[in-house]
C-alpha cells in the first residue's frame, strides 16, 4: 500500500472536490436549453473553437480541433461519449478526450463545464492537454 500523504491534488481532482481556487476563469458560453440532448453546440472559448455536448442533460466541452488532422471534430456523431470526426472516423472521448479510435493516436483537450441555473460556462483553459 503506497503512501499517498504530501501529495497535492490535480486541477481535475480539485475541480471535482469543488475547489476552484487558483483555477481557469471561466467563459459563459450558451444556455443549456440550447443544447439538445443528444447534439454539440460550437462555441467560442478566447481564440478557441470549442464543441459543447448534451449527454442525458450532462454537459461536456472538448476543442473542436481532431489531432489527426486539425477537423473540425464536433461536426461528427455523438453517441453517448464518443464523438467521432466527419473526416477519418477517429473518436474521441469528450469527457476525458482519450482516442477510442484510429486514425488518431493524441487525445483533444476538454474543458471544465459549470451549469448554474440555465447557464453554461466553460473554463477558459483546458483542464486537459494534448
């Protein structure tokens, strides 16, 4: 059993526990009654394309960027956590960005999602990189 005390949490394991402090600003970017379940929304995040999905009224945000070949990845089809790219058929995780599938091998960035009320904001970083 390894020792674990000292170590510090992650941004991701912070955002989780919902502590916020020292991390991304974020970015209103739509309503959530503007995202129907089951669709993305492409949003702009700073200088960032950014796809916002409705996965059974949870949230997610992923660039809008396929590493294989820098599509435009939340044009593609959603099914349940797996967006796949129109071009080549590479999928993509949008809750973590991890490949599912081939051709690309480096996974997209995603960003941490905040719903308050019928508001969505994203993080103006990815809690996530390439």
């Amino acid at each position: 059993m390894g020792c674990m005390a000292g170590r510090g949490k992650t941004r991701i394991e912070r955002q989780r526990d919902g502590e916020t402090e020292g991390m991304s600003e974020f970015v209103t970017v739509a309503k959530t009654s503007e995202i129907e379940e089951g669709t993305v929304k492409v949003v702009r995040v700073g200088d960032a394309s950014v796809g916002v999905a409705n996965v059974a009224g949870e949230f997610f945000a992923f660039a809008d960027v396929c590493t294989h070949d820098d599509g435009p990845v939340a044009e593609g089809e959603l099914d349940d956590h797996i967006i796949e790219c129109p071009r080549h058929g590479a999928k993509f995780d949008i809750r973590t960005g991890a490949v599912r599938q081939l051709p690309a091998v480096v996974p997209i960035p995603v960003y941490a999602v905040k719903v308050e009320g019928d508001t969505l904001s994203v993080s103006k970083e990815p809690t996530s990189l390439t």
